[in-house]
C-alpha cells in the first residue's frame, strides 16, 4: 500500500495496520516523486514477485485473520479475490 501523503492524520496507514501485523500486507511511504517511489515501493515489488513463498505466506496471513476484524477481513477478502485461485 502507498497511502494517499496528502491526509496530515494518515489515516490510511492507520486502516491497513492489522493487515500489515498481520503478514499479510506492506506499506511503504508515497514519495511523491515518482523515481523516488520506483526505488522504494517498486524495489520491494519486485522482491515479491520472485518470491512466491512469500506471497503465500502473506496470502495465509490474510485468510488467518480473527473473525473480529471485520474491515480487516474484507480488504484481505478483496486482496485475494484480486490475486484469483
């Protein structure tokens, strides 16, 4: 995720931070500039499209997630709806 950086209470960092706890997401800092967001998101983007284990792994942290965390729950949902079978 790179959260919209014009929102001065970050509340979108804020939103996704169960799913990041989780295992099952990644945040990183909207740079603005977008060489800047190449080398910092697109580097980490990179690392997980060669490892499939990991992206399993995050996918398992996703559907493990405790029937309590109902908004949690429905982003994971979305996420690997996204991904397909």
């Amino acid at each position: 995720f790179l959260p919209y950086p014009w929102h001065g209470d970050a509340h979108q960092a804020v939103n996704v931070g169960p799913l990041v706890a989780a295992g099952g997401a990644i945040v990183r800092t909207d740079h603005i500039d977008t060489g800047r967001n190449l080398a910092d998101a697109g580097r980490e983007l990179a690392d997980l499209a060669r490892s499939p284990e990991r992206r399993t792994a995050m996918r398992a942290a996703l559907e493990a997630l405790p029937e309590g965390r109902a908004a949690a729950r429905a982003v994971a949902a979305a996420i690997i709806a996204a991904r397909g079978p």
